[in-house]
C-alpha cells in the first residue's frame, strides 16, 4: 500500500505501509473474530452469540485460519 486516504477530513498520507493481518480478512470474518475474541475463544459461547452450530463455527474458524495464510488444525505460521 503506498497511500492512505481519511475519508471524513480529506487528509491523505503517502508512503510505504503494510497492512497487517486483519487486512486479510472479509468483513464477515473480521465480525467473527471480534465475536470469537469477545466469547474468548469458547465454541460454545460463539454458537450462542451468532446462533450457529458447532460445525458452522469450527468452518468459519477454519475459513479465517486459512485466510491468514495458515492450515486449520496445523501449527501457526511464525509471524512476520
């Protein structure tokens, strides 16, 4: 990324950025890893929250692990 642009005052900052990892993720999954962070990382609780199943968390779990470069059920990445 080479520009960052504040919608709301028009002000913009140029350079080089790198994104981070919550850039790698949809919105959807951004909203369930705040829901996940927020139940602390308890199945049961995020079930109940986004009125899930347990094997429709585990998959979206999976689709964010994998979305961040990694393989579900596989050891993290170092990071960067």
């Amino acid at each position: 990324m080479e520009r960052v642009r504040c919608d709301g005052c028009a002000s913009a900052v140029e350079g080089r950025f790198t994104t981070g990892w919550v850039q790698q993720l949809s919105p959807e999954q951004l909203a369930f890893v705040r829901v996940f962070i927020g139940c602390r990382g308890k199945i049961k609780d995020v079930e109940q929250a986004l009125g899930l199943s347990y094997p429709t968390v585990v998959a979206r779990l999976d689709d964010v692990v994998e979305a961040l470069g990694n393989t579900p059920g596989a050891p993290p990445a170092a990071p960067p």
